[in-house]
C-alpha cells in the first residue's frame, strides 16, 4: 500500500510538473476564459486559402505563414489593464473595446509586448509625419514602421485575418465566419438589441430604442478554429492600409489614411459579417462598432506572417503588396 501511494505520489507530482512549465513557442496561456480575451492565443498553420468565399484570395496563389492569433477580440479589462483607460461607451470587463483609434491599437500593441516581457513589434515615431498619409484631416499622422521577426503583439495584416476568419487549413468554405447562418455567429444590428429586427429597415433612431450595442465576447459560436466573434460584434482594425485590391498602376502607400476593418459590427448589416466584406475607416477616428484583436508570429525569431517583410516600408499596406507580388497585378 505504502508504494502504491509512492507511486501515485510521484505520478501527480510529473503531471503538475509538466503543467507548469510554460511552452515556449505557445508565447501565451492557453486557457478557455472569455475574460482572458487574448492572453488566449490560437495557432493558425499557414497555408493557401480553402474557403471559396475568399474571393480576394482564393485560387491566386497567396500563402500565409503560421502565426497565433487571439481567440477573442481585445476586451474593456485587458485595455484598461495595459493603457489604464476605458473609452469605450458600452461598459463591461468582458465586452469588447470600442471608441480606439488605430494609433491607440498600434500602441496598445507595444505596451503589452513590454508589460509581457516581449519584444515591440513596431517603432512609432510620433514628431514624424507619415509622408504616405494624404489624409488632411488627420492630425496625428505617426509614422509606424515594424520590427520584422520579434515576438511582440502586432495587429493582423488583413490576408492573416481573413485567413484565420475563414478557418484556415481546416476550413468548411462558409460564407461567415464559422457558419452559414449569420445569427448563429454573429452579433450584428438585427441581432444585437433587445429583440429581433428582422424584417425591419435600418434605422438609427430604431436601433437606439432597441438598446442595440456590442455584446460579451465569445457569446456565439466559433469558427473551425475555434475564434469568436471575427464576425460580428466590432468591426477589427488590421495593420494595411485601406485600397482597392485588384487595383493595377496606382501607388501602394498612397492610402489616404484609411486602415482597413474586417468583420462588421453591431450597429452593421449581416453582409459585413461576410469573411470577403472590407471596408476602411480613418486611423485617427473612433467608433462605437470599431475594436481589434492581436495576434504575434508563431516563434521567436521567425517571420511573423504575410506582409511582415511587405510591411518594413513605413504605413505601407502589406495587402496592396501581396497583390503586386502574388496575385500577378
């Protein structure tokens, strides 16, 4: 009896051994807590597009390199934590945040890779104004540049999003992301209120007496790799700038300030949930419906993903890249 309990002794004392060791390439806790928001990071192993519904990407030879990326979208508790703030107008630890500019995304980025112990992904230089941005209206203007291969938290080139929204290797080919039933995976302005506006015409008037808003993250279905909310919710800023993608002889960097958003939102039609919607909104503007997950290469030291060699040109657009050099433009 005395070495049965030995053993079983020894046993539990390898198995929470082996549970507290930290696995190096993981750069995160893999815990199933909403509340964690993206301390949760899932692997997504590159690859070309599956899913048909990628329309901008399918069948046109673009890759994507493996990367993690967070299971849901940055919450009020994890921006507050990093940035000791809140501007968000729909309050609660786990909704997600709102009312950030792009800027604050990027910088929100290199304060947690510091607080983590990470290495920065981007240099901002915040006296220097970014020359590719014709923007008149804004004023901020910081010129961004990366910091190819480090580990820190960074913001989705939109094929990465795209990419993972779609489900990646393991893709079913739905229209949104993780199903063909819009409802089923996303909060949307049909949706997103006190009861359903089915049927109804889009009016602001009608969603603010419906108390239509953002909602906790991870509340819907996840998609094949089990991501909440990359339909729906808020729309989520990616690091390119906003321009046509099939467009031929015109300037990449020339992107008039506008970054582009994926996903659609809560005040937004279910066709913006789409997995091909795009859209751009300007980097120094705030919205209700405008939040950002992150995401960070999968190993220290390696290539964190599509356009991060694309991306080393200041505020350059990593997607206007990609289709000049992979899809033959």
């Amino acid at each position: 009896m005395r070495k049965l309990f030995i053993f079983c002794l020894t046993a539990i004392t390898v198995v929470v051994s082996a549970r507290a060791q930290v696995d190096p390439d993981k750069m995160a806790g893999g815990g199933t807590d909403p509340q964690k928001g993206a301390d949760d990071l899932v692997l997504v192993e590159g690859g070309a597009f599956e899913n048909t519904n990628c329309t901008q990407y399918y069948g046109k030879g673009v890759t994507v390199t493996s990367f993690y990326i967070g299971k849901y979208e940055i919450t009020q508790k994890e921006w507050i934590k990093v940035m000791g703030n809140n501007p968000s107008k729909f309050k609660g630890d786990t909704m997600p945040v709102e009312m950030v500019t792009w800027y604050e995304c990027i910088e929100y980025c290199n304060k947690r890779s510091v607080k983590d112990g990470l290495n920065p992904y981007y240099t901002i230089d915040k006296n220097k104004k970014d020359t590719n941005n014709s923007n008149e209206n804004d004023a901020i203007k910081w010129t961004v540049t990366i910091n190819a291969g480090v580990n820190g938290y960074r913001l989705p080139t939109e094929a990465e999003w795209e990419y993972a929204a779609s489900g990646g290797r393991m893709s079913k080919g739905y229209t949104y992301s993780g199903s063909d039933d819009v409802d089923k995976v996303a909060w949307y302005w049909e949706n997103s209120g006190d009861k359903s506006l089915k049927g109804a015409s889009w009016h602001w008037p009608t969603l603010e007496s419906n108390h239509c808003q953002t909602k906790p993250v991870g509340s819907k279905a996840p998609n094949e790799l089990g991501l909440y909310d990359m339909s729906g919710n808020v729309r989520e800023f990616c690091w390119d700038g906003y321009k046509n993608l099939e467009a031929k002889g015109t300037d990449p960097r020339n992107y008039s300030g506008y970054r582009v958003w994926k996903g659609g939102g809560w005040m937004g039609a279910g066709y913006c949930c789409g997995l091909s919607w795009r859209n751009g909104y300007e980097a120094y503007q705030r919205g209700s419906d405008q939040g950002f997950r992150v995401c960070c290469g999968k190993q220290t030291g390696s290539s964190n993903g599509i356009g991060d060699k694309e991306q080393s040109r200041a505020a350059e657009p990593a997607a206007a890249t990609l289709s000049r050099q992979q899809l033959g433009l």
